[in-house]
C-alpha cells in the first residue's frame, strides 16, 4: 500500500478525479490512500496568504515558506525517512516517467507531493525538507508550464497506482506489463464505416492464430 499526501491551496480539484473508477475502487479497497493538506490552513495571518511579492522584484507572486513548511511537518509527521519522498513538481525538473513510476511504487510507502502554484515556491521549502532528513526530487511531467501542479499530481498519483498489486484488472494488467504502453487496439464493428469509408480491423486480429497476433502487438507497441 502506498500513501500519496498533497500538499495544495485547491483540495477540492482532486476529489471528482480520486473518486471515480480505477482510483476510486484501489482508495475503497486500501491499496492506497491520498490524504490533502490544504495549505491555507496553516497560515498564520488572518487573511490566510499563502503568497507574496518575490525578492529581487519580478513579475507574479511566490508561494511562501511558512504555511508550506508547517503543512510538511503534518505531512511527515511520524514518517520513515527510509520510506518517504517528497516530490516538488518544476517544469526543469528530472522527467517522470513509467520507469520511474515502476521504481517509486516498489521503493517508497509514503509519498507527498507539493503542488504549488503562482510563480513558484520558496527556495527554502526545500533546505528544510532536506535538513529533516528526507529525500526530496523535483519532478516534471513534460516539456510545457501549466498554471499549478494539479494536474501533474494526479498524473503521477495515477501512473504510480497502476504499479501496485491489485489496483488494475487481470486483462489491463496483463496487457501493460506483456507489451508495455501505446498497444494499439481495436473492438467490435469489425468494418466501421463513417462518410463513406470503411475502416477495418487489421486481418491478422482476427484471424485466430495467436502467435501472429503476438507478433504483430509487439510489433505495433510503441516504444
């Protein structure tokens, strides 16, 4: 079981994801579990925020340290520092991957991820997590800025969870781990016609002769 803890000023936005389908039966069964900080919470100002202007002057906000820090202290509160990583989501980070997925499903029982928003987040975040004693990796989902680490969050929750036993159906599983991801597939019509053309199954699906149609998925997986 892995337990995934988020760290985000927009709760809200991961419940509709984390409840449905694949995700939500692993949460219901326990083979993981996702707990979300909300980092307004733990500011200690009476309009609860969670950023400010950026030393050195710029454009945008920064997050700051403080309501972050004291969300990470929740988060890591009586947490092996062998089994935990921290992940910081940055567009210049190492690229996450399925490999890597595979890798921090078998390695790690908690992982918090800080999905930060703005401009960026206080470079200190990361000196004190560091000076706590955990590991911490600045991640990247891919060659593109988006508005906050929403998204990436659950797309690293989601690829991880696919790792852990149980989570996926025998067939998706099966299939994944026999030929790997971009398996090209195909279901009934067998002649799907749209504006007057048809668009058939390649022959050799259906021709019953398992060992060409072995040939042919790995053929077509795209590495």
């Amino acid at each position: 079981m892995i337990n995934f803890h988020i760290l985000t000023i927009f709760p809200e936005l991961f419940k509709p994801y984390l409840n449905e389908s694949i995700l939500g039966k692993a949460i219901y069964k326990e083979l993981l579990s996702v707990d979300l900080y909300d980092i307004r919470k733990y500011t200690t100002d009476k309009h609860n925020n969670v950023d400010d202007k950026p030393y050195g002057g710029g454009p945008g906000m920064v997050m700051a340290p403080q309501p972050i820090v004291s969300a990470l202290e929740d988060a890591l509160k009586r947490k092996s520092k062998e089994k935990t990583l921290v992940i910081f989501l940055s567009p210049g980070g190492k690229d996450f991957n399925d490999k890597r997925a595979i890798e921090l499903s078998k390695k790690y029982k908690d992982i918090v991820i800080l999905a930060g928003r703005y401009e960026g987040i206080d470079e200190r975040v990361k000196k004190v997590v560091k000076d706590r004693g955990f590991r911490l990796i600045e991640l990247s989902t891919g060659p593109y800025i988006l508005s906050g680490g929403e998204l990436p969050s659950l797309t690293i929750i989601d690829a991880i969870s696919r790792k852990i036993e149980g989570v996926l159906g025998k067939t998706e599983s099966l299939e994944e781990n026999r030929y790997g991801p971009g398996l090209p597939s195909y279901t009934r019509p067998e002649n799907f016609k749209h504006k007057g053309r048809e668009y058939k199954v390649p022959k050799v699906l259906i021709s019953g002769n398992h060992k060409k149609i072995d040939e042919w998925r790995r053929d077509h997986t795209k590495k």
